[in-house]
C-alpha cells in the first residue's frame, strides 16, 4: 500500500515538529507490522488505532450478547492522555532521539 508523503505546514515554517508529525509513517509502519517504528514516529498513531479496536469490540458485543464495555468514557483519562501527548510533542522538539525519521 503506497502512502502519499505529506508536507507538515507547521514544520516548513517553523522547523519544529507538530504533535501530528510523523503520524502518516507511523500508520504505514503500522500497516507493515512494524509496531516499535509505529511508536518511534508518532506514538498517537497505534493509541488511536487501539481506542479504535476497543470501540470496535464494544459495538461487536453490543450485537452478539451482553454489552462489554472497553472504550474509555471517563474525561480524566482523555484529559491526561491530552496532556501526554502535548508533553511528547514538546519533548521531540528538545530530544533529537524522539524526533521521527524523515
């Protein structure tokens, strides 16, 4: 599956990386089976895919038997992972080891 490389609007005027960036190649790594490439580029990638699949099973069971609940509802934890992610997004600035491969 070929994705198409983006340009980070953000990232061309600035030269820092946005809490977006890298979030193409960590989808294509995830794709690829590569999970540890998937995180190194953007660790919201394989969070929003795992939110996803939890949702997705939620709505299975809710048609096949007794509703299971898996998707998180509770505001502290979308509050806090928020937060994580912004902090991250910061950090990857600062530490060039957490910047993505480009």
């Amino acid at each position: 599956m070929q994705f198409p490389e983006l340009i980070c609007i953000f990232h061309l005027l600035t030269g820092l990386y946005c809490p977006a960036c890298g979030g193409t190649r960590s989808m294509k790594a995830l794709f690829h089976g590569q999970f540890l490439l998937a995180v190194h580029e953007n660790p919201a990638s394989p969070a929003i895919v795992l939110l996803l699949l939890l949702w997705s099973a939620e709505q299975i069971s809710q048609k096949i038997r007794k509703p299971v609940r898996l998707f998180p509802r509770n505001g502290i934890f979308w509050k806090v992972l928020l937060i994580l992610w912004l902090i991250w997004a910061v950090l990857r600035n600062l530490i060039p080891a957490l910047q993505p491969y480009t």
